[in-house]
C-alpha cells in the first residue's frame, strides 16, 4: 500500500486456539502453504447471514497477472498522467499544479470520503442510493448492473458470485474501488510535489546533510512497516470501512495498535515527514501538516463517532450499584489473586462517572483467516464491582404514608460516592464560579501574573530575571513542595490528621467531614499551583521572547514551527490523560479516599505509556524553542527534572504500596519496542560471528554507566530537597445559549411555488386524545399522537410540528426514512394520483415535544418546506401543581413528572412508579435498587425534570443536582427545603 495514503480502519479477530495451534513448526520451517477450507461469514443490516468471499489489496492493480475492470484503468491512467505532467512540466509550474492536484485529492479522501462514510454509516445512504438508481436491479438497469458485475466479477476469485451476494457486499466492492482512486492518487501527488520542491538546503554540514537523508529513509521505511503491519492485522475488511456496510468481528487490539494510538492516522503518516526531510523544503513540510491535520479531522468526525455508533455502549447515568468499600486493594500475604491490570491514573470514577470512549482500532479479517462468524461486541474497558449479599432496606424519609416511605440504600454506591467527593470542581479554568472563594482567589492570583506580565518596571535584565525567579519558584512548589505534602499524606495521613487536630466536625461522622475538607483542600491547592506553574513560565517566555526580523534567515521559522508541535503533543497527552484519569484520579484521590475501589486497568494512553504525565515537560520544550532563550530552556530541563522526581519519589512509591506486584512493568510502547530490539538483536549477534562477546560486554559497560549517572543524579536531588524542604499549607459555570426560537429556520426556511398542483382538502390532521384526561390536555412530558390524512401524491419529505409562537425545532416527519435528520434526502412522489389517500400516524414524544406548558397547535407541512396543507389544535400543556407543600403531595407530583421525564423506559424510571404505569414493579435489574431511585441515559432528561420542577414548584435545581439526587424522596425533600428557603 502507499506510504501516506491509505487510512487506519479497524475491524480485526482474535486468533482461535486451534487456528494457532493449527501451523505446527514443520509448516514455518519448510514454508509448505496449509490447504484448508476456511470460510468467513457476514451479516446485512436486514438479518441477512452470507458467505464472504476471498478478496484481494489494492496492489493486484500493478500485477500484470490480474485482470483489470475499467475502474481500474481509469485509475492506472490518472497515475500516469500524473507521471507526464511531472516529466513535461518546469519545475515552478510543477509545484504549483502538484499542489493544487493534491489538495484535490487530499479533500476527496477526507471531506468526500468522509462526507459519505458518515452518510452510510448513520442512513446506510450509500445503499439506499444504489438501490434507488436501480444500478443494482436487473429489472430496472440491466446494463449498468451487468456492467458492474463484469467490473466485480474480474477482480475476485473463484468464490465469488455476483447474483448470490447481498446488495451490501456488492455495494462495498464497487465503493473500494473508488477509494482505491483516491488513496492512490492522493499519495502520488503528494510525492510529486514533493521532488517538484526538492532542494538542497544551503549552510549544511556534509554531517547535517547525511544525517537529514538517513533521517528521512528512516521514517519513510517506518512509516512503509506500519502500514504493512496495520494492513496484515486489520484486512481489507478493516482498511475499507467494511463495518459500514455489513457486521463482522468483534473488537481485538493486538500487534502495532498497541504502539501508539490510531497508529494509521499518527505514526502511519511519518512518511509525511520523512520525505520533508529529504526534499528540504518548508513548503513540503507545512502541506504536510495541514494533510496530517485533514486526515485528523477525519478521524475525529468520522471515525470515531461511526466507532462510537457500532460498537459503543450506552452508558446510564445516576446508577447504583452496590459495592464493597475495599475492593482491589494490594492483596495480603498467602493470597493469590489476579486484578485487573490498572495505573493510578484510572480510578474507577473515570468508568462509573464519566463515559467510557470506545476503543479506537478494531479488529476484522479477510476471508483467508476465519471460520466463524463473529456479531457479539465488547469494549476494551468493564467496569467490573462485586455484589454485596442483599440487605433488607430501613426506611430514611418520615411519612404520613408508609409506602412511599424512602428505604435507605443497602451498600455504597459509585454514583453517591463521586457526588460526596465532587461538586463541580476546577480543572484549570473550566469550572470556574466566581462565588466561590477559592475559584475567586484563583482568579485573582492567575490576574496578578499577567498584570506583572504586562507592567514594565524594572530594567529589560531585571524584569527578566525576576520573571525568572517567579517561575523557578512555583515550579519548585508545584513539584517537591505538592510532591512532599503528598507523600507526607501517603505514608501517615498528614493532612487528615492536620484537620482532625484543628477543626472541628459532627459526632459520629466517622471522620468523613476531615477526610472532605482535607480532600477538598487539597483539589484548590493543587489547581492554583498547577494553573500558576503555567502562568508564570507563560510570562517567562514571553518576557525573553523577540519577534524574528526575517522568518527565512537561519532557523527561526523551524524552531517556530517545532515549538507549535511540542505544545500540541502536550495539550493532546493532557486531555488524553485527563480522559483516562477522571476526576479521580487527576487529584490523586487514592492519596486520600479509601471508599473508592481500586483496581489496576490500562487503558487510553496508558495502553501505551505507564506515565505519560513525563511528556507534560513538552510545552515547556516547545516554548523554549519558540523564545530561543537559554534561561527559558533551563526552567523546563529544571520543570523536566522536578516532574521525574515527582513520578519517582511520591506517585511510584505510592502504587506500589497501594497495588504491589501487580502493577505492569512495561508498557505497550516498550514491549514493542523491546520486542524489535531483542528481535534485532539475536540478528546482529548471529552476524557478528566471534566478535559477539566484545560486542555484549560494551554494552553491559554502558548500559552501567547509564545507572551510575541515574543513581548519582537521584541522590543529589534527594540531598537538595532533604536541606530545602518548605512547609506548606492551602468554577466558572459554562453559560448556555438558546437559539430555539429560530432553530428551525435555519434548517427549513423555504416554501414552494407549486402549491396549485396540491388540493389542501385532501389533507388533515387529527390529534388523539390523552389517554388521562381524555380531551386535548395533555400533562408535560406526556406523548401527544396525531394522525393524518394525505393523497397518495404527496410528498414523502412532509412533516408536521407543534407550534407556541414557533415551532421551536419540534417537529416529525410523515415518513421518517426519507430524512436525514433535519435533511430530506429526496424528493420521491407517487405517480398514482387516482390511488386511495395514504394516511399514519406520528407521535410527539421526547425531544420532539415541548418541555413549556401553555397552548399549542399543530401544522402538516408540505414537501420539507414551510407551506401549511392543514392544521389541528388548539392543544394544552399543563403542569399539575400540588394543593399543599407537603412531603407526600411534593412526591406524588413528582412521581408524575420523573417518568414522564425519562421517556417512561421502565430501566429508568423508579420502580414505585411502575404501578401506576401498568408495570411490573417487580422486574428490575437490581434487586438492591432503592424502589425511589431513578436513572438516565442523557443528560438531557436530567434537564427535562429541571425544567418540569421548575414550572410545577416554582424551584430551580441544575441537571448535575438532579442527576445526583436521582431519588424520588430526596428530590421532594431538596424541593421543600428550597421553597422554604425562597419562601422566607
């Protein structure tokens, strides 16, 4: 395959015992081909179970011994009309057109490709259109569907038959071919404008210039082992989005997907690099980027949302589930027991608070590596926590009525406990709310830096050197003086005990309220410091740093450039991080917290690194070399040194007490590295001959160097530290834009002129009574049906929405397959116009409904466009207010309410509802479940049951409240309380 080109794709099986037991060393040894039938087995969208057949990659394009479609000529020709123009043209007309011809290219593949891979992945659009054209139907298109399968038939193997196949598979097979198009000549016009710009950089050392060319060789061929590597784990099953057409495999991660993450769209691309290097251009460089970049683009807006889409899991919020306090911890003496691997930095709240992201690289094979067929799915990371036995609840909530009676919850929950330890908490300056001292404080230090920053003082040396200090100051605090109070907290509880000695807390608390206090301390300390080690260097560096006169001249636009990268790679390995970690584990909360099971799990960026916090020294780096000022470099081999000392001395030491032996030793990026080293190595040894002992023995000599130098360095630090330790002691709320007003013009605001050819009689709309009320009064949340009437010549892009002053964005359409969203995706009519009217039925429900009460009335529109064919109404909303503030009057309305709000799914709503509902109140998934609390698969539903106490009890509570409350009497109990409270 090509060097660049080509893009990461997923699906790939794990290995079956006996298909690894199956090649004994004989066959490895003598290279004899094994002759068994192996057959692999996919599955349509529709149910439809089909034998694949035996495909082959894109190079048989160049082998003369396979026949060739006439896509493939007309591919074949773009190349070599490439090779042409590139023979024919003068170099500057070459630059400019291979720039041109590959931008081209380069946004068929991200923007194009992506465009319609998004389409089929969420509509299966690619399919429907083939099926509408009829190209497939020997009815409707004969020709172009025997000329397909002419063009399919040539490229396939003796297993393969056109008429038997699924019109998925066949569909497939025509699309990779046109991405074959474009893959292919998107990577040969990015080389040729690449030798168009090749130069020989002036002012090079004969050394510089060899080194840039081996350099170079050697990211091309790393980038060519990739891609290689990747093709053979993943198949063309994989390498062409198979998945979006028809299901096969499950998700497996084996092989260079454990070298780096999304290796085909990081590491796959150094050839990108590679061949800058060699050309010695800067434009070559910087089209590389902004290609690199689009294929990123890619990745984030279609790869990973279709991943998401296929495989991922849906995840509830505000669930309960019973666990032990202790679980995982370091195993004692004389047991045996085999966790979960895990660093630190996952803590379980990242799996139970936060959503799990689906594994980037999947698994699939071609039709030459399995027998089975594969639909079931898994996630890299489960989450998973014992089972307490079951314990009779004891009710908590006082009540004139002992059924509604609050039982209290038998066992810890993660969902109680991440909402006792956090409360929106900073990270940064996100979260910040300026009513909170400590957010305000750290508001105003982060202020004072940056009013020193820009207020000129002192001399030009004085200044600097004063920035400097300020700097080296917080790094020192940030790193040893935060490093020792943590390891002080670690090995004897010092900040717990500081304020048991101190402060005071309620009887009988068993030490939660210290454990809080010196936890939530702890989390403003750290941020401040953290936000100002950043601040400060920031004010350094932009102290030192001088606008280059010439960009051209010397080095300054390379230093520029490769200072922008180093931050990127940081700001990327931080917010990776921070995904794995959680809020948990981004505050050290096992330092503290020992109610939170803990269990080792790697996963994210710690699948590949076990402390990938090492890299944060890389924005450091990165603006050192934008300044190119020696004192800023120095403060970020200073802030490097003091960050290993940190891994080193505080958090290492910490895991291995907390998790012992079963902390990984080497991490996915060693192991492959180690395993090409060791690979190499044997082979080196064997060619060496009787120089083989000279050769180990002056590596053991320098490798022994190496450790003196580490040990000599790590006790000088400890002995600084040991003369210089200090003592220390010590969120804005997003604001959220509504544009529902006009939401649903900027997706349908036009209307049609050929309104004479409807007759508006022939069309109606009738609204079902509630179900309840039995008139047109319907409770809010509560689904409102409409059925309508319409001539069999109307349009399938009709829709109808529920209208206040506007329809808000709240609308269905008559026939939901023909939209795309809020994109009809055509303009199909019947022809019959003499036919019997076509009449359905459509339901508000949801998102489709207005969360406002008031009066509404509701509109068929015609032909995705705003003409009104007929309208039905009016329609009443309401809340239903409680005569009293009671405990029991307050439940009871909001026993209505809650699931309503959650759609009525009976895994959501309380299980003390479900009578009401004509449901089971039996059935549940959890036998411990509290029967008052409830769940959520969005947040969204949080916000309805917002919106709905607002308008009912005149009480505003925020989503996050209610999604940690997620129980039917705390919620009536919040609500009093705040009605009082706004009462008096």
């Amino acid at each position: 395959m090509s060097v660049a080109a080509q893009s990461s794709l997923r699906l790939r099986r794990r290995k079956s015992k006996e298909d690894s037991s199956s090649a004994g060393p004989s066959d490895a040894a003598e290279g004899t081909p094994r002759k068994q039938e192996e057959i692999v087995w996919g599955k349509t969208p529709s149910g439809e179970v089909f034998r694949v057949p035996t495909t082959h990659d894109v190079l048989t394009l160049f082998h003369p011994g396979y026949p060739k479609s006439h896509l493939d000529l007309l591919n074949l020709g773009l190349l070599g009309f490439q090779l042409v123009l590139f023979a024919f043209f003068p170099r500057s007309a070459s630059r400019l057109f291979f720039f041109l011809y590959f931008a081209f290219w380069r946004a068929a593949y991200d923007v194009g490709l992506g465009w319609v891979l998004t389409k089929q992945s969420k509509k299966k659009w690619i399919v429907r259109e083939v099926q509408r054209l009829g190209w497939l139907d020997e009815k409707r298109q004969p020709a172009i569907r025997g000329w397909i399968g002419k063009q399919l038939a040539g490229k396939m193997g003796k297993d393969y038959s056109f008429d038997e196949l699924p019109v998925e598979y066949n569909t497939w097979l025509l699309f990779r071919q046109l991405v074959d198009i474009i893959l292919l000549n998107d990577f040969l016009a990015y080389c040729m404008f690449a030798f168009a710009c090749f130069r020989v950089p002036d002012g090079l050392s004969t050394m510089m210039h060899v080194m840039r060319w081996v350099g170079g060789i050697a990211l091309i061929a790393f980038n060519l082992w990739v891609k290689t590597e990747a093709h053979g784990v993943v198949k063309d099953y994989g390498w062409y989005w198979g998945d979006c057409f028809f299901q096969r495999g499950a998700l497996v991660f084996d092989g260079v997907f454990e070298l780096a993450p999304h290796p085909m769209y990081s590491v796959g691309y150094a050839g990108y690099y590679g061949l800058s290097l060699i050309s010695g251009s800067y434009a070559v460089l910087f089209v590389s980027l902004a290609a690199h970049a689009a294929q990123f683009g890619f990745l984030v807006f279609f790869e990973n949302p279709h991943i998401e889409m296929t495989y991922g899991q849906r995840k509830l919020l505000a669930l309960r589930t019973p666990m032990h306090p202790s679980t995982g911890r370091k195993p004692e003496e004389g047991t045996t027991t085999t966790p979960k691997t895990r660093p630190r930095q996952l803590s379980v709240v990242s799996c139970a608070g936060t959503d799990v992201s689906t594994p980037p690289v999947t698994e699939g094979e071609t039709a030459s590596e399995t027998d089975e067929l594969e639909t079931d799915t898994e996630t890299e990371l489960d989450c998973d926590v014992p089972q307490p036995p079951r314990r009779k609840s004891q009710p908590s909530t006082k009540s004139s009525n002992p059924a509604v009676q609050r039982p209290r919850s038998p066992a810890l929950s993660m969902h109680d406990l991440f909402n006792t330890y956090f409360r929106k908490d900073a990270v940064l300056l996100h979260n910040i709310d300026l009513l909170r001292a400590n957010d305000l404080q750290l508001v105003m230090i982060v202020f004072y830096v940056l009013l020193g920053t820009f207020f000129p003082t002192l001399s030009t040396r004085g200044s600097l050197m004063l920035h400097f200090a300020h700097a080296f100051i917080w790094c020192l605090f940030h790193s040893f003086g935060l490093g020792l109070l943590l390891r002080a907290q670690s090995e004897s509880k010092y900040m717990v005990r500081h304020f048991l000695k101190h402060y005071h807390y309620p009887r009988n608390d068993g030490r939660k309220g210290a454990v809080l206090e010196a936890f939530s301390n702890w989390k403003s300390i750290y941020n401040m410091s953290m936000c100002m080690t950043y601040a400060s260097f920031i004010g350094l560096t932009w102290k030192s740093y001088s606008i280059p006169n010439n960009w051209t001249v010397g080095n300054e636009l390379l230093r520029h450039t490769m200072g922008v990268i180093l931050i990127i790679i940081h700001v990327w390995a931080t917010l990776e991080s921070y995904e794995v970690l959680g809020l948990f584990g981004w505050f050290f909360g096992d330092f503290f917290v020992d109610d939170f099971p803990a269990h080792l799990e790697y996963t994210g960026i710690y699948r590949y690194l076990n402390n990938p916090e090492i890299m944060s020294g890389a924005a450091f780096f990165g603006l050192a070399m934008i300044s190119g000022s020696k004192l800023v470099f120095a403060l970020a081999v200073l802030r490097y040194l003091s960050q290993w000392w940190f891994l080193s001395n505080v958090e290492n030491p910490h895991m291995r007490k907390l998790y012992g032996d079963s902390l990984r030793s080497d991490a996915g990026f060693v192991k492959v590295i180690k395993t090409v080293a060791q690979k190499n190595a044997h082979i080196l040894e064997s060619r060496a001959g009787r120089h083989a002992p000279e050769i180990r023995r002056v590596a053991k000599e320098v490798k022994g160097t190496f450790d003196k130098v580490y040990e000599e360095t790590a006790e000088v630090l400890e002995d600084f530290l040991a003369k210089s330790r200090p003592k220390i002691s010590e969120v804005v709320q997003d604001t959220k834009v509504l544009l529902q007003q006009s939401r649903e013009k900027l997706v349908i605001s036009r209307v049609s002129n050929d309104m004479s050819q409807y007759d508006t009689s022939k069309y109606g709309i009738t609204i079902v009574p509630s179900a309840t009320a039995g008139s047109l009064r319907f409770h809010l949340g509560e689904p409102i049906k409409v059925k309508w009437r319409a001539p069999s010549h109307h349009s399938r892009r009709d829709w109808i929405g529920i209208y206040r002053t506007s329809s808000l964005g709240k609308w269905v359409p008559v026939h939901d397959d023909e939209w795309d969203g809020d994109i009809p995706l055509n303009n199909q009519r019947s022809d019959q116009v003499d036919c019997e009217p076509e009449d359905g039925e459509v339901v508000f429900k949801g998102d489709a409904l207005s969360w406002q009460a008031g009066r509404y009335e509701i509109r068929y529109h015609h032909d995705g466009k705003y003409n009104v064919l007929s309208l039905a109404g009016p329609v009443e909303i309401y809340v239903e207010k409680p005569a009293s503030m009671e405990f029991d009057s307050v439940r009871q309305a909001l026993s209505r309410i809650v699931p309503l709000c959650l759609d009525s799914d009976p895994s959501l709503i309380p299980d003390s509802c479900k009578t009401a509902l004509g449901l089971d109140p039996n059935v549940t998934d959890d036998e411990q479940r509290d029967p008052d609390d409830f769940r959520f698969w969005s947040e969204k539903q949080a916000k309805r049951i917002s919106v709905a106490i607002q308008q009912t009890f005149g009480v505003e509570l925020t989503q996050e409240v209610i999604i940690a409350d997620a129980n039917l009497s705390t919620l009536a109990n919040r609500t009093l309380v705040a009605k009082e409270l706004l009462s008096g």
